[in-house]
C-alpha cells in the first residue's frame, strides 16, 4: 500500500459534523446581511499578483511573506492564491464599472490563502465574510458596519467581544506623523527588532502592529497618529462615535490601532476576545477611500470589513452552543428484489411529496439495516419485505419518542403513506401547512 496522501498542513477538511455548521452559520449570515441590504458577488480565488502587492501594500506581513504566488506554467503571468478578499472586490467593482449609478453595498464568503504558522485560529487556507460598501464617503457607513458587526454577534448568541476604533486620517496628516514616527525611532533604533529596523523607513507605521512583546513599551510611547489629525478628520471620526453612542454601541479608542494593511484611511476598527488565546481578532475593517481609484477605477469613497469564520465558529462553540443535527424524515429499510424495486419507488415518491428519506442501499440484514436507521436519527423507519411489497402497503415504525401515536408499528397502503407519514411526523400542521 502506498502512503496515505495527507492534507497540506494548515489546511483543513471541514467534515460532515462541522460542514453542517458552517451551513447554519452561513444562513444566519445571509439573512444578516439581506436585513442590510447588503447584495452577494462571488470573485475569483486566483488574482494576478500585482493586485494585492498594489493594494496591500509592498511592505506589508501578507506582500512580504505571507502569499502563494506561483507562475502560470503556460503562458508566464505571475499569480497569486487570494490572501483577502477586499482587493479582489474593488478589482471586479473598477472592472465592470459597477458604481455608475450610484453607490453598492456588497458582500462576499469564501477561502483564503496565507502562508502564515498554522497555529489555533491561524490556518493557511482560512474562511472570511468579507463586507463592502462602495461609494459612501461616511461617517453613517462605517458606524452602520459596526452596528452590523454588533447585531451579528447577537444573532450568533455570542458574547465578550470588545469593539476598538480609530481613525487613521487622510495621507498628509499621515506623512506628518510619519516624519515624527522615524525620528522617535531612530532615537531608539538600538531597542528595534529585525523587522522593525527593516520598516523603518519604509512603513514605520507598521512597527506599531507588532506582535513583539520586547517592542511593546517603546511602540506604547510612539508620537499617535491622532494628534496629528485635522477639523475634517476629527470630524469624521466624532461622526462615527456620535452614532455608535446613538445606538448604544460600546467602544473604545485605541489610537495604536494601525491595521496591517496599506489601504486604510480615516475610520478603523477591529472586534476582539480574550477567549481564544494569541488569536482574539475575530472581525477588522475601516475606510479605504484611495482604493479604487489606485486600481484603476473613478475615484470613489469606500469601507469594509472581513471576519475569520475559524475564528468566530471556534468562539460560539467556546460559548457552550451547539448546532442543530439535521435528520432525515424517513429511513427505508428494504429485503428481496421486487422489495427492492419497490422501496425505490416510496423513496422517490415521498421525495416528490416533499420528505427527506434516506434509502438504505447495499443491501444487509434486516436487523443491520434497523440499526442503521436507528443510527440516522430519522424520526421513522420504514420496511419493505416481501408482505408489503406483495400487499403495495409500507410498514411504519416510530424511532424517537414524542409521537402522538404509540410507538408501534403500522402498516398503511402506499397511496395512504404520504398522508400517514405527515400526520405522524407534523401532527401540529394543519392540511394546509407546509410539508
Ligand atoms: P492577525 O492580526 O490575526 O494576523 P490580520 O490583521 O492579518 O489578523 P485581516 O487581514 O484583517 O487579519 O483579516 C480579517 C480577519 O480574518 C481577522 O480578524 C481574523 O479573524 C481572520 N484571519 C486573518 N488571518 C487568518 C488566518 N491565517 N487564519 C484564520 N483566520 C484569519
Ligand atoms: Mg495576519
């Protein structure tokens, strides 16, 4: 036997029990985001290269290390796995000039791909909701985001996550503050690490995401970006406080949170947990008003966000909850040939009536097949043999408790089985309800 081919590490097979999680997840999701008026677009997981390094930003963790990049082996262009969703969804917006009348409020679900230290709540191949609104320059955009984000957590039953905002300002306030920043760390350039003496005169700003606890103190009394903010600016972000106060959203002001790509401006924000270790991020976004224009399309107001599924999910469970097992109506049980045949027959026919039925097939025992459906969860067995084949009739049998009638068996014509069955599975509904 040759060796069993494994997954490449980092990532994962999301297996039946979980699949259907993620199912529930995604429904509760899609609901949320039509509540917004938020409309889908699906883009491609495979971008040319140059779009994340333009959009990102060169000297960014995902551009210098993070990307599965590759060179088309036919004809040579340089390709990249999505890292992220965002850069994508302007590139399809700019491409087919989708703003041309009026703004649009798009979302989008799916995997990424980053080649980062696969870890709990870090995975290589991970999944984001990613949110976008396109051609509203704000305040009332970006607190409905966060609105968003806080009722989605609710609909999730989640609790204990913290809201940190920011404003990041327009790029001269910025490049004002980066002046200061360098000279502040070229006065400590001895407490640097290597990744920070490398940014230091390319993306100092990023110096104050690092993860490094050596760095904390010196990044802790860094010149903040906010006090170099103008009227408008500060205009901005007092829009966005006054209507997360309006609907009671609590927040707070956290002036060293930069986020760890180059297109943000003006508003940021980021959902955190202390429940789940190192990886508590579970939702970021902001403004990124330069971006479109910078990939090509008219120059449009733009702010989104993306949050980690991995993380959230992993977070909900955390939470003690649990996700309902989907079951089937009925299990069908067959022995013989002409039982066979026939079974086939029910199984289509209650199908068509609008039950879910699970048709043992492969043969078996009878008593192997029984422990089956006992096994599926399905609310009723139903058995074929020969009898009933001979008679056209089915043989009902209970599985779960609960059932009004008692929990023996009944054997009912196959015309009459429809009926039966919903009479026995729905006893609440009325003829006219829903099957
Ligand atoms: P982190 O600081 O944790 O690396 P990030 O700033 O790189 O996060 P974003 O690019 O803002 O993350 O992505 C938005 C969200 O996607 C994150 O808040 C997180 O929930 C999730 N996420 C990002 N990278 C990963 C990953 N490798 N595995 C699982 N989830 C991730
Ligand atoms: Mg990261």
């Amino acid at each position: 036997m040759s060796p069993a081919l494994q997954a490449i590490r980092g990532m994962n097979d999301i297996l039946p029990a979980d699949a259907e999680l993620w199912e529930q997840f995604e429904e509760t999701v899609r609901d949320w985001l039509a509540a917004y008026g938020y409309r889908p677009i699906r883009m491609p997981l495979v971008e040319p290269t140059a779009l994340f390094v333009r959009a990102i930003g060169e000297v960014t963790d995902i551009v210098e290390k993070e990307m599965y990049s590759f060179e088309d082996a036919l004809n040579g262009e340089q390709l990249t796995l999505r890292p992220e969703g965002t850069a994508s969804c302007v590139r399809a917006v700019a491409q087919h000039n989708l703003l041309y009348d009026g703004p649009k409020k798009l979302w989008y679900m799916g995997p990424m791909f980053r080649h980062e230290r696969p870890q709990k709540g870090r995975y290589r191949q991970f999944h984001q909701v990613g949110v976008e609104a396109l051609g509203i320059p704000g305040p009332d955009v970006d607190a409905e985001q966060i609105a968003m984000c806080a009722r989605l957590w609710d609909d999730l039953g989640l609790t204990g996550i913290r809201l940190e905002i920011n404003s990041l300002g327009q790029s001269d306030e910025r490049a004002r503050h980066r002046a200061d920043l360098i000279a502040y760390f070229e006065r400590h350039q001895a407490l640097l690490d290597a990744d920070a003496q490398r940014r230091l005169h390319t993306n100092p700003l990023r110096i104050l995401d690092s993860k490094n606890p050596a760095m904390q103190s010196l990044v802790a009394e860094a010149p903040q970006l906010i006090s170099y903010l103008g009227e408008e600016s500060l205009k901005h972000f007092e829009g966005v406080q006054q209507l997360l106060k309006d609907v009671a959203i609590p927040y707070s002001i956290n002036p060293r949170l930069v986020r760890g790509l180059d297109y943000y401006n003006l508003t940021v924000f980021e959902w955190m947990t202390d429940q789940l270790g190192a990886q508590g991020t579970v939702c970021a976004g902001g403004r990124y008003d330069g971006l479109v224009a910078q990939l090509g399309g008219r120059p449009a107001p733009a702010c989104g966000f993306a949050m980690g599924i991995e993380r959230l999910l992993a977070l909900w469970q955390d939470q003690g909850h649990r996700h309902e097992v989907p079951v089937v109506d009925a299990y069908l049980v067959h022995q013989g040939e002409a039982a066979g045949r026939f079974a086939f027959r029910i199984a289509e026919a209650l199908r068509s009536g609008g039950f879910s039925v699970h048709l043992h097939c492969g043969g078996g025992s009878f008593k192997s097949q029984m422990k089956r459906a006992d096994a599926s969860g399905a609310a009723v067995a139903l058995i074929v043999g020969a009898d009933e084949t001979a008679a056209n009739e089915v043989s009902i049998k209970p599985l779960r408790e609960g059932f009004e009638q008692p929990a023996t068996q009944l054997r009912v014509a196959f015309d009459e089985l429809a009926d039966t069955l919903g009479d026995l599975i729905f006893p609440m509904e009325d003829d006219n309800g829903s099957l």
